[in-house]
C-alpha cells in the first residue's frame, strides 16, 4: 500500500469555492475531492498519451494504414454517405 503524501497547490478563489460547495454536497473533505478529481483527471491524461506514445511507435516502424484504406474500411463497414 502506497503511503498518503501532502501536496500544495495554489488554486483562485472561484476554485476554492466550488471546491469548498462540492465537499460539503458530498460530506467529504476537500483532500478527498481533489484526490479524486486528480485521479480521474490523470488516469484520463495517461491513457491519452500512452496511446499516442503506442502510435508514435506503429509510426516508426511502419505500421500504418493508407487514408485510402481507412476510408475504404469505413465505407465497408457504415456504407457510403447518405444523403
């Protein structure tokens, strides 16, 4: 089990009040809701940019796939544009 550190971060007004709003809705501290929102908000970033990182890699080594190809998969696949 990881240990629990403490961070700092400068945040305006605005934000620390609608912080404040959501932790008291939610009976939680704002050390839990911003724990939470940087979860969700790196799990999101991470999956981002590991699979740009996996697209980058196909690039180098030449996996790739003709726009004419994808647009052919596409049309076999949906059918051609409707109307």
């Amino acid at each position: 089990m990881h240990k629990d550190v403490t961070i700092t971060a400068r945040i305006d007004g605005e934000l620390s009040e609608r912080l404040g709003r959501l932790s008291a809705m939610q009976g939680r501290s704002k050390s839990w809701v911003v724990g939470r929102a940087l979860k969700s908000y790196l799990d999101a970033e991470l999956a981002f940019a590991e699979q740009v990182e996996e697209g980058r890699a196909d690039l180098r080594e030449g996996r790739t796939v003709s726009h004419d190809e994808v647009a052919a998969r596409f049309k076999a696949r949906f059918g051609g544009a409707s109307e």
